[in-house]
C-alpha cells in the first residue's frame, strides 16, 4: 500500500529508482472499486475512506448503497415487491385514521405524516423492508398532551404546539444518529419489551371506546339502536381481518384483510343500516376529508386546512416546555420502537440493519412532516412483520405503500369519508390483541404463586420476580403517565437488579505467605461490592505487609478506585503496607487517569495481561514502513520542500487524490 502512494506521488526513493512498479487491481486490495485517499497540505489524511461513502456518498448517511444498485432487481422481485406494498398501503390507511383520533388530531394530520415518513424512511432509511408511518406510540405520547377535542373529529386544544415538538424530535434524532447512539438498543432488556407492547396495546385499545361515547345523552355514551348497530359493525369488522386470511383461497391471502374489513363494513352501513332507518357515524360525518385537506400545507400558512393560532406557541413558557419534553418523549418513543422493528425485520430477513441511518432517515421524515403540518412518526412494526413475513425484502414494497397512502389521501380522498368510525374500532382492537404479549399473564402469574401452586396448575413458565415486575410496572406506567416514563423507569430497575446481582458474585479468600497476609479478589470490583471490601479488611489486626491480589478481578468505576485508595490510606495510618497485585490494563487505566485523586496506591501489573494490537492507523503504516528510514514518509506527511534532481526546489500540491 505504502509502496503504490509513494508511486503515484512520484516521490521514488534511489532505491525504488530501478524498481518496477504495478498497478494493483481492486481485487488485490479487496473491495470491488477503486479507492481514493486524499493527502492534504498539513500532513493528515483527513479523509481516509472510499469515494464512494461518507456523508453525502453511495453507502454515507445520504445515500445507502443498494439504493441505486440493480442487483437482484427483475420482473418477479419487482411484481411482488409492487403488490406487496399496494397490499399494505391500503391496510395502512385505515390504521393511520385510527391513530389520528387517538392522538386527538384530524385523520389527514396523520395520513400526510404517513406518507411522508414511508417515503424518506424507505429511501433513505437503514433497514429495507421495514413500512413506515403515523404510529400508536407516537399517537399515545401526542394524547398525553393534546386534550379530547371539543368537536369530535376535530383536533385537540393547543395542536399548534404538536409541529415544533414533531420537528424538534427529528433534530434529536439526527444527533442521535450523528452520535452512533442507535447501539444503546442493546441496553433494552426484555422485560421492558414486553411491558411496552403491553402498555402500548392497553393505551390504543382503551383509546377506541372513544367512538361510543355521545354528549347528547344523559349516560355520555350512544344508545339504542345506533349502539346495536356500532357494535355490529365492530364486531364484523374484527371478525374480517382476524379470520379471513385463515381461509383458504388465494384471493384472500392476496387482498388485505383491513381492507375487507372496510368494504365489508361500507357494505353493512350503506345496505342494511341505513335501509333499516337508522345510521352510525363515518369518517365523512366525524372529520370530512375535503380538497383543502388533501394536500399537504405548512403549518404555518394562512389555509382553510390549518387555522392553527401561532401566537400559542410562544404565548408564555409554559408551552416551550410543552414543546421541548414533547419533542424528546417523541425522539426516545420513536427511536425504541423503531429500533426494535429492525431487530424484528432483522431476524426474518437475516440481513444487517444500519441503525444510525434509520434514525437519520426517521429524524428528516419527521422535521418535514412536522413542518407539512404531520403529527411525524416511526417504523410499524406490525405492517413490517406482515411485509417480511410475506416475502419483503428491498425498499420497493415499502415505498409503493408510502405512494399508495399518498394518493389515497390526495385522490381517493372522498371515499375515505364513507368508512364508518365503528369499523375502524374494530380493527384496532384486533391489532391490539396481536400487540399485547399474552403470554407474559402466564408468566406473571407464574412468578408471584409458590411452587406448589405452580406445579398443580402446571405453570412452568416462571422468570425471576424482578424481571415479572418490570414487566408490570412499564406496563401500568405506560396507561398512567406515557411510554418514555414507563420505558426509563424498567431500564432503571433491570439495572439496579444487575448491579445488586453482580454485586453478590465478589468473594474475597484469604491465606498466608510467610509474614505477608495476601487477599485475593474474585469477581467484579464497583460501587456494590467495593463497599464491602473496605468492611471486610481490618488494618488493625493485619500483619504488617499485606497484598490484595485481583487476579480476573477488574476494577469498574470510580468508586472502586476511591475505595483502594480509602484501603491504602488506612493502612498507612496504622503504619503498616499494603500493595495491590496482578491489575490487569483496564484496571491500570482507570488508576492511571485519576493518578492525582490516588496517589496512596501502589500497584504491579498483572503478568498475564496482554495487550491486543490495536488497527495501525494511516500514518502508523508509513512509519513502520522500511522506507521511513530513507525518509519518504517525512516528504508525504509533512510536504516539506523537495529538491527534485536537477537542484530545482519544487513544491507539492495543496490536494493530492490519488487512486490506490
């Protein structure tokens, strides 16, 4: 490598006069295309990495790689790809007016934030083959803090406030992406996986009774016959989309089961309903779509669609806070649930996910979405699971699903008005039933009986109580203050239970080795078990030399460090000696950064520890290069004069790309 830059630079050594060179193919170096490594004035190579990538290149955080490759792409990937996304599109409509009326806002709020974040988190995003649009989560945080409205179908007091905490969340999400933190999912125990889909689950479901409710009658719900009829249509609607797939001809499993659900449900309205004199409300009836609501507008502008008053937004400091916290429950709602549907794509698909460049993608649909006046969004990890489950596998599926609600919503418009509210209760009931981890009753249940009970009921299904308590606890959160909250609180309590756990396993044996008492640790050494260590050692009745021998033990925090630092200090006070032994190198680190906070300790490495060999940096390469010592690499990195062979004083070009 060295050898071809310093041949393409024309800096040949005498030695290298004679020397043939070659051009080595991409082949040799491993990659299928050419490489470039710019050298620049100061002697740093700055940007050490292929062309074709970085942030505005074929493979960067712009521009994913298989966005513009052809491989795989023919008519049969093509035509399922198609189909399926069509497919999807039309259960996705339903689905996105459902959750506008549960976050309190218009349908078309949300059908445009659909289509918005489809096409930016398909395009761009980190994981083919995942749908993206208005979410339940997002619907769930956006109600916490939008009231009902006080015409139903309309939006909910203080809906100016929803589009800077929308755009606010996408920039959080960009500087999160920016910030590789898309790797902390990996923190996210079980546990508070399920409590969340359970929470989830209870707070949409709890969320589709608003329908029946009425303020014309005395008991504030619907009565007589327009209660008969809600309910049957709900009930039909549910009996569709959950048994229809089950049948066992084709056409079923091609067509959507949420869009049957609809026809079947139009069809009961308009032909027997209304024939029998009476009528439950539709869409039309509730919040019409109309051609001002069709496209979408900016907030911010003058329109029959919008109407927002903006002196809200800045009316007084209570409604920036409003915005603010608003903005990052979104972020971190959209960010766990979006991370945690690639995962799920990732285990169907078995292909790697990019999931810094899916909240990149995500962060951009959302400040758009929220600038177009969209309540923003994230991954559907229902709609993603039937898409894989069926085949998915590029960014086509997802896209055309994106387009699909796009020109519902901007053309078919005016047939979205004849779905009765009813029918979309139904639908959501039935997602709620696949959202909710039923399976986590038993295990509850499991892990509060004895194990008489456990064995007579044949309950074999028991976790340890703690992680059954989380489960509980993000679950009950989740209805009684918001998802976030819920999510934040069973992450801190799976953690204080691993702490206390990896606490327990610390053991500390003792023996003699001639007049020197020797310790030796056992276990991981932090803020719970080094408390006990001080407690455990007496400087009082220790001889006078001692050694605490650490063995596999590795110092973790600070904590740690402060607390032989304490050890040494007690020790020297009762003028006796005591050295710490067999550190290993990240214990030594540790010591070494607050070297002035702990002077007391005296410590030996360990004998064993071995220092892994660490990726030779770009400079490193030249420097343990044989033609260092002729000073070649001095003449690149540092761009000094060069005398050329006539005695001439040459100076090398500012910005040198050279193919390698």
């Amino acid at each position: 490598f060295c050898t071809q830059l310093v041949v393409e630079l024309g800096l040949k050594t005498p030695a290298m006069a004679d020397a043939p060179t070659s051009q080595p193919s991409s082949k040799t170096l491993g990659t299928e295309t050419s490489r470039k490594v710019k050298v620049f004035e100061k002697g740093s190579a700055r940007n050490v990495m292929p062309a074709t990538q970085g942030w505005f290149g074929l493979g960067g955080r712009f521009l994913p790689k298989d966005l513009t490759t052809l491989e795989g792409l023919n008519a049969t990937y093509a035509t399922k790809e198609i189909l399926l996304g069509i497919t999807i599109g039309f259960a996705q409509v339903p689905e996105s007016v459902a959750f506008a009326f549960l976050a309190h806002v218009r349908p078309h709020v949300a059908l445009h934030a659909a289509w918005v974040m489809g096409l930016f988190c398909s395009l761009l995003g980190g994981r083919p083959g995942m749908v993206n649009g208005a979410t339940g989560a997002f619907a769930a945080i956006i109600a916490t803090f939008l009231p009902v409205p006080s015409v139903p179908g309309g939006n909910g007091e203080h809906v100016e406030l929803l589009f800077p905490s929308v755009m606010l969340a996408g920039l959080l999400m960009l500087a999160a992406s920016a910030a590789n933190l898309s790797r902390f999912i990996l923190l996210l125990p079980t546990p508070v996986m399920v409590g969340f889909c359970n929470g989830l689950a209870i707070v949409i479901g709890l969320a589709q009774l608003h329908p029946f409710h009425s303020e014309e009658t005395g008991s504030g719900w619907k009565e007589g016959f327009e209660l008969m009829w809600m309910l049957v249509i709900t009930a039909v609607s549910m009996l569709t989309m959950e048994f229809l797939p089950k049948v066992p001809l084709q056409i079923f499993k091609v067509i959507p089961s949420s869009l049957m659900a609809i026809l079947v449900a139009i069809l009961l309205e308009f032909a027997v309903v209304r024939n029998c004199g009476s009528r439950t409300d539709t869409i039309g009836d509730v919040s019409e779509f109309t051609a001002e609501t069709a496209f979408p507008i900016p907030f911010f502008v003058d329109h029959p669609a919008t109407g927002y008053d903006l002196s809200k937004i800045v009316s007084s400091w209570t409604s920036i806070q409003n915005i603010i916290v608003q903005g990052i429950l979104l972020c971190v709602v959209g960010s766990i649930e979006s991370l945690m549907t690639s995962e799920v794509v990732e285990s169907f698909t078995k292909t790697p996910s990019h999931g810094d460049r899916s909240l990149f993608a995500m962060g951009l649909g959302n400040i758009v979405s929220g600038f177009l006046g969209g309540m923003g969004g994230n991954a559907m990890i229902g709609l993603s699971t039937i898409n894989v489950l069926n085949g998915g596998r590029g960014r086509m599926a997802p896209t055309c699903t994106a387009l699909v609600v796009m020109a519902s919503v901007m053309g078919a418009y005016s047939l979205l008005n004849y779905i009765p509210v009813a029918a979309l209760a139904g639908i959501m009931i039935v997602v709620v039933l696949h959202t909710f981890k039923w399976f986590s009753v038993g295990m509850v249940l499991a892990a509060l009986l004895p194990k008489c009970l456990r064995d007579r009921l044949n309950l074999h299904r028991k976790v340890p109580r703690i992680e059954a308590l989380v489960v509980l606890v993000v679950t009950v959160l989740s209805k009684q203050t918001n998802i976030a909250v819920a999510v934040l609180v069973g992450v801190s309590i799976c953690a204080i239970s691993f702490a206390w756990d990896a606490g327990q396993d610390f053991k500390l044996s003792e023996s003699m080795a001639g007049d020197i008492k020797v310790y030796d640790v056992d276990g991981p050494l932090f803020f719970t078990s080094a408390n006990r260590l001080v407690k455990l050692l007496d400087s009082e009745k220790d001889p006078e030399e001692v050694e605490l021998r650490f063995g596999e033990a590795t110092l973790m925090d600070f904590t740690s460090v402060e607390t032989l630092h304490k050890i040494a200090l007690n020790y020297q006070n009762a003028g006796k000696s005591i050295t710490f032994h067999t550190l290993n190198l990240s214990s030594q680190k540790i010591i070494e950064k607050a070297n002035h906070l702990v002077r007391a300790i005296e410590y030996t490495s360990s004998d064993d520890a071995v220092r892994l060999p660490s990726v030779p940096s770009f400079t490193e390469g030249f420097r343990h290069d044989p033609m260092t010592q002729q000073g070649v690499f001095d003449r690149i990195a540092s761009f000094d004069r060069v005398s050329s062979p006539g005695g001439k004083k040459e100076s090398a070009p500012k910005d040198l790309e050279v193919d390698v």
